[in-house]
C-alpha cells in the first residue's frame, strides 16, 4: 500500500497540518509506505515528493475566477494524477480538498483518494453551488470533515463514509520574548481581547476595531500578518488608527507558532466573530486548552461548538453593541466545567491519529 499526501497551500497552519498528518500515519506502522508530495521537506520519517504548483496555474485561477471556466481545476487534477502514477501510489490523501471542487467539473482519476474537506459550504447555505459531481465519484473513498455538524448531510447527499477529522493545532509556547513583555507592559493590568492570525476583511476586523475605539477597559492584542488588500478603504483607516491607540498592541507580521501561542495564552477573550463563516477554525482548539472564552458569529459550526461545550459567547458580527456585550459576557464566564477539557480531548493530537489510521490500510475505509 502506497499513500501520497498533497496540498499545495504550505503557509501557515497548512504545514501543521501536513507534517501531524504524515507522522501520524507513520507511526500508526500499518504497514503503508507514506509519502507526501509538498514544497519543502518536513520533519517526519517519510517519503518527500519535491512538488511545487506550477507557476502557471496562478495565471489559470484568475482565468477560472473571471471566466468561470473550470481551467484551474483541471490542471490541479492533472498535477495530481501524473504525480500518483509516477510514485505508483494506490491512494492519495488530498489534505485541502477545497482547492479541488468545482460544481462545472469532475475529473476523471485514475488513483484512490480520500479527502479533507474544510469548508462544504453547500450544506450550510444551500444557495452555494454544489460540487456533487466529483464527490460522488468513484475514485472518492471517503471524506474527512472538521464540522461535525454537516457529517450526516454529507454522507446522505455523496453515498460516501464521512468521518470527522479533529481540528488540532499544537499549543507549545515560547516562553517570555520581546513581544509577549510589551504585550504585558501595554496592557496594564486590563482584560486583552485577542485578534490572531491573518488581518482580512472576512475576519471582521473592522467590527472589532470599532469596539476598540471605545473600550478603553480593555486591551486589544492584534497579532498576524496584514494584507491590504484584503481589506476595505474604512478597515485600513481603522486599522491605522488602532496602531496608535493606547489599548492596541499589533504585530502585523509573521510570527512564530510557538510565539503566536505564547500571545495567544495570555488573551482573556478570543474574538472569531467572523462575516459569513460557518466552518471550524483552530480558534476553538486553542480556546479550549487555555479556558479562554470565544466570541463567535452567530449560526454555523463555531455557535454550535462554543454553545454545546460553554466556551463562549455568540453575537450579531455586523453589529458594534452585540459584539462588545458578548465580550462582557465572556469575561465573566464561569471556566471550571468540563466543557473545555471535552473538546480539548476531542480535537488532541490523539484523535487525530486515530481518524487517519484507516487511510494507511487497504480496504478499511470502507469497512
């Protein structure tokens, strides 16, 4: 048996995700031989397939995104196929399956594979086009889901065995450094409010930097990279005053894993109420191991999680007032049940070896 993992998308938690992935086969010793086809090599004790996008498909995606033409699809298809036949691989693991789905194609394969879907956005808001087609098809083994919210559905609308992936992420810290002291000094004592991860408009930045305006109670932390592209003319107005309030402290950059989760332990509440987002985010693993509340948007996977398990509180995103009184709420959250320790243990490192144990034997997803 011969499984190639894949994913092309490697910044951020890609990487994670695919290093955990691969050793987690690997030391489930079934026998497989394990490789995985990705940029750069990873510390794991497999085979690694030196495999980089092709810089044309960036040309091919734009084509696709203003001509609706399924071109960029395609190819991945094709790059994916020719590499299962050079590498003689039975299956294939797609570890971002979305980058895959288009509703107007579906690829012939001429390999087995299994994948990892993030965001099956067409089973929460049936206005979103369907990519049945390829997930019906007979080369998809089975489908890996982190919404256990959308696993019946799924399995119901494809005819294939939907299993739910835990949405881990690896919390070691860093210690103190240079940022997490100036975090400490700026706050002075108050409750901190963290934005982590990637500055974009879906993350409703702006929602959250309005609050700031006036919540001189509180501290913000914001802590990850900008882009300004992905935000409107008001957001970057916005943000260009927040880095001059006394309340914010930013890091518009890149920073370390072990760092970001140094800051990321010493938030009092997380903000996550995004615009328009119904999946899982590894906010709520995170949330989870350090008891520190969400707020969340409401409707989709992240209500559902912080409302079953009382790891937070939910809001109106569009909405300043809404937002601010679910920070309250959240800071005077009672954080001793066990709803924490229950997703925690549900989403460890742990579950995550036991959901991908199946791809390493022959007929076991199917079983």
């Amino acid at each position: 048996m011969r499984v190639l993992f894949y994913d092309t998308a490697y910044l951020g938690h890609h990487a994670i995700w695919m290093a955990e992935s691969v050793r987690a086969l690997v030391d489930e010793q079934t026998g497989a031989k394990v490789l995985y086809a990705f940029p750069h090599t990873l510390p794991v004790c497999a085979t690694h397939v030196a495999y980089r996008e092709p810089a044309s498909h960036k040309y091919l995606r734009r084509i696709q995104r203003h001509t609706g033409l399924p071109v960029y699809t395609a190819a991945k298809w094709r790059a994916i196929s020719n590499l299962a036949r050079q590498h003689l691989v039975d299956r294939v693991i797609l570890m971002y399956l979305d980058d895959l789905l288009n509703p107007t194609f579906v690829p012939t394969i001429p390999f087995q594979w299994v994948g990892v879907y993030f965001h099956p956005r067409f089973i929460r808001k049936t206005s979103e086009p369907s990519p049945l087609g390829t997930l019906r098809s007979a080369s998809c083994e089975a489908i890996y889901v982190l919404d256990d919210g959308v696993r019946a559905d799924l399995a119901k609308q494809t005819g294939k065995p939907v299993f739910k992936i835990p949405d881990f992420c690896p919390t070691q810290c860093s210690g103190a450094t240079a940022r997490t002291q100036l975090l400490s000094d700026q706050s002075c004592g108050r409750p901190i409010v963290g934005i982590i991860g990637p500055v974009t408009s879906h993350k409703n930045i702006g929602g959250i930097l309005s609050v700031a305006k006036s919540r001189h109670d509180l501290h913000f932390l914001i802590a990850g990279p900008s882009f300004p592209r992905s935000v409107t003319t008001h957001e970057r107005k916005l943000l260009a005053d927040a880095v001059r309030q006394s309340n914010v402290t930013a890091f518009l950059e890149h920073l370390p894993h072990d760092e970001l989760n140094e800051l990321t332990s010493m938030c009092s509440v997380h903000f996550a109420a995004y615009h328009d987002f119904l999946h899982s985010s590894n906010k709520l693993i995170r949330s989870a191991v350090w008891r520190i509340p969400l707020v969340v948007s409401e409707g989709g996977y992240m209500a559902e999680s912080v409302r079953n398990h009382r790891m937070g509180m939910v809001c109106d995103p569009s909405d300043s007032e809404s937002i601010s009184a679910a920070i309250d709420n959240a800071l005077s959250m009672n954080r001793g049940h066990r709803g924490w320790d229950e997703y925690a243990d549900a989403n460890s490192l742990e579950a995550l070896r036991s959901a991908l144990r199946p791809c390493g034997l022959r007929d076991a997803i199917h079983a």
